[in-house]
C-alpha cells in the first residue's frame, strides 16, 4: 500500500519477489524446491509466501492508487524529466567512466607511478547482485556465467 500511495506501481511487487526465489534457487533441486517454505528456520517469510502475498493486494494497492489525486500529476513530472535524452546521457557517462578506467589501467601497465586503487567493497557486490537480479527480472538471465564476471558471494 506504501509503494500505490507513494505512486510507484505495486503490480512490481510481487515480481520483484519472484524474481528473489528464481535468483536464489538451486537449479539441481529443481522445480519442487521452490515450492518450500521454511518459515520455522527464518525471521522472515520466504520469498514465495511474500510474493503470494502481494499477489492478493495489487487490486487494493491500485484502488488507493487511483484515489490518490497527486500521483496522476507526479507521474506526468517524471515523464518530463525522464526524457529522451536520459539514456543517451547515462551511455554517456557510462563510456567516459569506462574510458577513465582504462587510461588508469594503461598508465599502471606503463610503469608510472601508482595510483590508489579502488578495493571491492560490500556495496560494489551488492551493486553486481541487483545487476543481476535486474537481469532475472527481465528475463534476460545468462545460463551460464561469462568469463568476464566475476562470481557472486554467497549470502
């Protein structure tokens, strides 16, 4: 009800839900494992149950939505703002950090004096874990892993 009062689409969800349970699977125990909930060992209900959950109140959360008299004209902001520019400008950025990383690369493999070096930190693999778990949301989930990325930790 947070998320439709906050205008955000509460359709989302539960997705974001299933897309936890397909992330953390264990793809040998397969199809059957899903459907466990361990509540007993848990704080917290498993990502299933929470998923079914929100299921049962996208309806309502969509009725406080429409009541909401402000969140027609937000939506109508953001779209403003989100322009078609807005990912132009990101690649953009996107590349110039790119470029940066590899003048540094290049100036290291030269001989020339070393600069500081960013560590890996919790924050940098929490950053890869919702790169991936954006990528199970959208279907779009590698079978296998690519030589290029480095393995998640276990959390």
């Amino acid at each position: 009800m947070l998320l439709a009062s906050a205008c955000y689409d509460p359709s989302e969800a539960p997705r974001l839900w299933k897309a936890f349970t397909a992330f953390y699977a264990d793809p040998e125990a397969g199809e059957e494992a899903l459907d466990m909930d361990f509540d007993w060992v848990s704080t917290h209900p498993s990502n299933r149950k929470r998923e079914r959950a929100l299921d049962g109140l996208v309806e309502a959360a969509l009725e406080v939505q429409r009541r909401s008299s402000w969140c027609a004209f937000l939506q109508q902001k953001v779209l403003e703002f989100v322009g078609a520019n807005t990912e132009a400008e990101l690649l953009h950025h996107i590349r110039a950090a790119m470029t940066q990383a590899q003048a540094e690369e290049a100036r290291a493999n030269s001989g020339a004096a070393p600069q500081p070096r960013r560590r890996n930190t919790i924050g940098a693999i929490h950053a890869l874990e919702s790169q991936e778990m954006l990528k199970v949301m959208h279907g779009e989930a590698a079978e296998e892993p690519s030589p290029q990325s480095p393995p998640l930790a276990a959390a």
